[in-house]
C-alpha cells in the first residue's frame, strides 16, 4: 500500500473522550494543559465536552455522549481528515456498553495514523511534543487500490 504525505496544519484539531471513571483525570490533565489547548480547536463527546468547555473557559465542538454515538461520529471526523490527535482516557477495567464503539474509535485512528493518547503519560508526550505547535506532515495511507476493488463490478469468488 503506498501512502501520501497529509499536512497537518497549526492549530490542530484534539478530539478529547473519557469515560466516566477518567473524566476526572482528563480535566485535571486539560487544566495543567489549557496554555496548550487553548490554541487548538477541542472536539469532545457529550459530557466531556460540557466538562472542559466549563473547565478550560472555552469552546468544544460537542458530539452525542459515547454510548449514544459520539464515539462513531468521532470517528467519522477522523476518517474525513477533520481530527488531528485523539485523547482518549479510556478505563481498560470497567467494561463499557459500547466497546464495539470504542473499539471501532481506536481502530479507525490507527487506520489514519492519527496520534492516540489513551492516558495521562501518554497524553503528556503528545501534547509537548514540538510538532503540536507547527505543521506536521503526516503519513496517511493511500486507499485508492483498496476503493477500486470493485471498480469493474463485484470482484469476488464465488463461494
């Protein structure tokens, strides 16, 4: 599969999820960093977003709570190029009523290489990383061979 450079410009768009037992913890962690978030545009589910809108005295673009489809509609942004890095404090001990959502958010990130955070040390080292703050030229995979596989009609064998 060949790939493309995408560039990536300042300021960044951050999609920021939590789940409940890790709101907490992202609005302690976007406090310590709203001198940073500040300069970006902040996309985040339901709760979340109503949580660091009124933390971090600034707008979000809120999507649906997760178990509603906040996550998919994440994810749709991630996959039309609309989000830039993924913080996503997610609680790897309580399961969750929609993990296929969850699961779908994090394998479509990877999909286009988008940087993921899915905790606090994590998080620390993508949002101080020198590339937050200036254009980035990130590698994204090239889906044309992919899209065309059934370009001529239904290119399958016959069971």
């Amino acid at each position: 599969m060949t790939s493309h450079d995408s560039i990536i410009l300042k300021p960044k768009n951050i999609a920021m999820v939590a789940h409940d037992h890790e709101k907490k913890s992202l609005l302690e962690w976007a406090k310590q960093y709203s001198d940073i978030l500040i300069k970006h545009h902040l996309f985040a589910t339901g709760t979340t977003g109503k949580l660091l809108e009124t933390a971090l005295q600034m707008e979000v673009h809120k999507f649906k709570s997760g178990p509603l489809g906040g996550d998919l509609e994440v994810g749709a942004y991630i996959s039309e190029g609309k989000i830039d890095m993924l913080i996503f404090f997610w609680d790897p001990l309580e399961p969750q009523p929609h993990d296929p959502d969850v699961k779908a958010l994090l394998r479509i990130a990877a999909v286009w290489n988008v940087p993921v955070a899915c905790n606090r040390a994590s998080a620390d080292y993508i949002i101080n990383s020198p590339l937050v703050s200036q254009d980035y030229h990130r590698i994204v995979p090239n889906f044309d061979a992919y899209n065309a596989r059934f370009k001529d009609g239904i290119n399958c064998q016959s069971r």
